[in-house]
C-alpha cells in the first residue's frame, strides 16, 4: 500500500501544483533550510513572503537539515515514499539523493509557465523575471 509524505519547498508552493492535487490527502512538510537562507542570504521580507505562503498550504513547517527533518517526519507517518516537485536547484539534487538512499523520491513536474532555453538568475525574482516574462505561456 502506497503511504507517502509530501515534501514542498521553494519550487512547489502553489496550493495548485502537482504535488498537492495527486496526493491531497498525505501529511506535508516544509524545512527552513538555515545553510541555503545564508548561502543565498535571503531577506526578512522574501522570508516573510514564503512564510505567508505556507500559512495557506496544508503543511508542518520545521528547521533543520532538510533530508534529515524530511526522513524523521516520513518515519513519523510510516511513510513509504517521498513525494515532490522538480527544482532546478543542486542543493535539490543533492537532498534527492540522500533521501532516496532510504525511501523512493517521485519527483512531479509542474505544467510549465515558461519556456526559456537560455540562463535566467534565479537569485533575484525581478533579474528572473525581466527574462522570463517574454516567454509566459499563458
């Protein structure tokens, strides 16, 4: 019997997505992820702005390790399988990988918006957006 988790971050946050709509029924969790917050060094205001957004998904928000935090709660749930969205971030590859050491990760993919062959920054919404906005889809 198929029993997963959801793990959302900054690439799923959409009530909408994949994730969420294939599975509305399985326990969610976000970590606050301190190392990337510091690699990146994220703002107050776009901490602030994550934060509201997971006030209106269905999900346990913790600190931590991202793999480890998202193991320790799989195991809470005796969960099977871990489910996410696709992130084009290393650090995302690199969590898969440790996760999927111990349980299989099924990674969803979200109906595109864009689509953009060349290089966008993904460090600052405003440089994202001054590119891709020329290639939005809808």
């Amino acid at each position: 019997m198929n029993n997963p988790i959801i793990w959302l971050h900054g690439d799923c946050l959409n009530p909408e997505g994949p994730v969420l709509k294939s599975y509305p029924n399985a326990p969610a969790i976000w970590v606050w992820d301190d190392a990337l917050i510091d690699e990146w060094q994220l703002s107050l205001k776009r901490i602030l702005f994550i934060y509201e957004c997971l006030l209106e998904l269905p999900v346990i928000i913790r600190r931590g390790d991202v793999a480890t935090e998202v193991m320790a709660f799989a195991q809470e749930f005796s969960a099977n399988q871990i489910v996410t969205t696709e992130s084009p971030s290393p650090r995302f590859q690199d969590i898969c990988i440790t996760i999927g050491r111990s349980l299989p990760v099924e990674i969803l993919s979200p109906e595109p918006f864009v689509l953009c062959d060349g290089y966008i920054d993904l460090n600052r919404f405003s440089r994202y957006w001054r590119v891709a906005k020329k290639y939005v889809l809808y």
